[in-house]
C-alpha cells in the first residue's frame, strides 16, 4: 500500500468498541472512549474472504443488501461494519448509499472482493488529518476543535478544499456548479484512482446511490443494475450545499441526497421483483438522545433528528404494507383453483407477496467529546475510534446471528436493532 494508507498509529488506535446484543432486545451501546483499551482486532489481511464453505450451512436465503446513511467523517463506521461482514463471509450482492455511504459503497462495489478493504483503508487513510493537533494526546485534552477549524479553513486532503470563486463573494453569479464553499476536484481524482468503473459496470455488485434533483427537489436513485455510472453519480450523492458544488448529469444537476431522505432504505424495499432478503442499514446519527442544555448541544441534536432521517418511521410504513402483501398472501392461499383462476382475482392476488426482508440495523456509537461539528472531525483517533466500533459491531451481530428465527407467516419485514 502506498505511504497514505493508514498508519501504524491508525492501527494502534483501533481498539474501540461497542456492545452487542440480539434481536428484537436491547442492544445496549455504551458511548466509546478514544483512551479505553480493548482486544485489537486483526485488521492486518487486505483480501476480504467469501469464506462460503463455512458459511453455507448457516448463510440465510436472498440476498444481502447494505444500505449507508450519509454523514461525512461518520462514515469510518461504515468501513468498519464492512470488514467485520466480510471477514464473517457475509459480502454484500446490493450496496445502496447517500453521501459518504455513496463513497464508501462505490469503493465497495466499484473493486474485486479481494481489493475492496485495501481501497477504503486507502481512502480513510488519505483523508484522516495527520497534523499534530489531530493525534490522540491532543484530542484527549482539546477535543477535536483546532483540527476542525482546520478542516474548515483548508479543507481535506483528496476531498474537498476551499472554492478561491466563494472568497469573493457569495452574491456573485458564478454558476450553480461553481457556487459553492470548497471545490470537490480532489475527491473527483480520488475517486477516479480508487474505483474501477469498468468494474462496477460489469454488475458483479449492485451499487445504488441517491442525489436529489436541485429543480424538482426530487430523489433520484442511480443504480447500476439500470444503467452505467460513473464518477459524476457518487459525487452528486455527495454534493451537500451549500459546502459542495452540485453535479450536472444530462440536462440536471443534483445536490446530495441526504438533503432529501439520509436513509436510502427505500430504494430495497421498494425495489421490484421483491427477493429475500437480509439488509444491514448502518446507521451514522443518533435518531435518540438527551435533552441538550446549551445552544452548542442544540446545534448537535438538531443535527442527529434531522440526518437519522425518520428511520424508523419509514420502516414502520413498509412494514405495514408489506404486512399487507403478505395477508393478501395468505388469503390466496385459501381460495379454490377455481376463484383463483378469476380475472380479476388473479389482479387482486398479484398484489401479495412472500418474500420476507431481515433488517438489521446498527448505530454508530457517541463518541467522547463530539459535538455537532462531529461529520467533519477527520482527526486520525476519531476516524480510528468509528472504524474500529463499526468492525465489533459487525462482528457482535454475526456471532449472534439474529435473522437466524421463524418469523410470523404475516410479518414481511422482520427488524432486529441496538437500542441507544
């Protein structure tokens, strides 16, 4: 790997963990400190393993879909969730993502199985801020303050960096793809060297990101199953205004998804035909959290309500109707050849169904000290502390194996989360 993959201080640093549990119980996280020992997992291998003879036997039905919220510096969770999967042989066939999970998801689908954890520790590592201040001994007694100023007045090395256009003035009439605060170029040639496009466009993996239409303020999910992507549809799925520029594709620009909806679960529950399923949504912001006492902890509870991006209540909704799908199911089920064999009942009967959807959700921890400023701390502890809690999460919930239960015929979706 080349000199800015991460370091062995990033190695070091990855010994933060969170608790485990079951589903349908209380999988009780407690919040993760950047100074607290924990067993080093082994994140030595850069090939990911199917491991598919050991894992047949157990391996459930459908296929395996992982959907990424956005959220910035948040997303080392996201990488972490994925070598823990995959180290357990669980390699996702479907990866739908937003903003940073649009990022993490086309390094994931746009590379070979056994080249996949080497580009996002390739990518995290270029990205974590390795300035003096963003080391462990300073976070430990300033937070991660000064190198979030930092990120804001310099930007991140192969990301972002300040738009020389927007010093001059914000009502100047620029255009909308330069009317922003920080130019993208970097993560353009980022992107361009660590996802293979040919790849991702052979469909070996599904990848689906989500951008929202800056004219119509409509979501718009581009997915490869359906068409060739490129470059230009990661990084609309990322481009969050008024920081990021939009991005034109055709004869329309598109801003960031998660503008829109954070939380691309729809994009697999809507999906046609319906298949079996096992869906892991990993989840960045905290939809749960104590009543703030300040205006600082205002900005950062405002934050988390609106990116968690009411999660819960759109499953509740699928759940719902796809609970309906089921009972139109079972009401087939006891009708005579002769009543199904009616037009118009045949029309009513296509609208069950009899694919059931395990979803498993994980939360990415509260770290010590994080405030709302916490989707831009690119400090190397804080991305170390996210990636190493999204690698035991994952492992937790393999050893655990939740999906692994008779659901109810009636129950289409079937949810197994950690409780805060």
């Amino acid at each position: 790997m080349s000199s800015h993959t991460l370091s062995p201080v990033m190695t070091e640093a990855f010994r933060e963990g969170v608790n485990g549990g079951s589903a349908r119980v209380a999988y009780k996280q407690a919040p993760t400190s950047a100074s607290e020992e924990r067993p080093e997992a082994n994140l030595t291998p850069e090939v990911c393993p199917r491991a598919a003879e050991s894992l047949r036997s157990g391996e459930p039905q459908g296929q395996i879909v992982l959907v990424l919220q956005g959220g910035g510096a948040l997303g080392a969770y996201q990488a972490g969730v994925y070598q823990g999967l995959c180290e357990g042989g669980i390699v996702p066939d479907w990866v739908i993502g937003t903003s940073i999970g649009a990022i993490n998801g086309a390094l994931i689908a746009g590379n070979a199985i056994e080249d996949r954890l080497g580009k996002l520790k390739e990518f995290w590592g270029r990205i974590a801020n390795r300035r003096a201040y963003g080391g462990l001994w300073f976070a430990s007694l300033f937070g991660s303050a000064l190198a979030n100023f930092d990120t804001v007045m310099q930007g991140v090395p192969g990301f972002f960096e300040p738009n020389p256009a927007a010093s001059w003035s914000m009502y100047l009439p620029v255009g909308l793809e330069h009317a922003a605060l920080y130019t993208t170029e970097p993560l353009r040639r980022t992107l361009a060297e660590l996802v293979n496009f040919d790849y991702l466009n052979r469909k070996q993996t599904r990848l689906t990101v989500g951008a929202v239409s800056v004219r119509s303020g409509q979501m718009r999910y581009f997915d490869s199953r359906e068409m060739d992507l490129d470059v230009r549809h990661v990084m609309a799925s990322g481009a969050l205004p008024p920081a990021f520029p939009a991005v034109r594709i055709g004869d329309d620009a598109y801003w960031d998804g998660g503008i829109y909806s954070n939380t691309p679960m729809e994009a697999v529950l809507d999906d046609k035909p319906r298949r079996d399923s096992l869906i892991f949504s990993v989840n960045i912001w905290q939809p749960h959290g104590a009543e703030p006492a300040s205006i600082w902890e205002v900005f950062s509870r405002q934050k988390d309500i609106q990116y968690a991006s009411r999660g819960r209540s759109h499953i509740a909704r699928q759940d719902q109707i796809h609970r309906l799908r089921h009972v139109i199911r079972q009401l087939e089920m006891r009708l005579t050849e002769e009543q199904r064999n009616d037009a118009a009942v045949r029309e009513l009967i296509s609208y069950g169904c009899r694919t059931t959807m395990h979803l498993v959700r994980l939360l990415s921890p509260k770290l010590d000290r994080e405030d709302h400023t916490k989707d831009i701390d690119f400090t190397r502890v804080s991305i170390e502390s996210r990636w190493q809690a999204g690698y035991e999460h994952a492992r937790r919930v393999l050893a655990e194996k939740p999906w692994e239960c008779e659901p109810n015929p009636l129950q289409g979706i079937v949810i197994h989360e950690r409780a805060d």
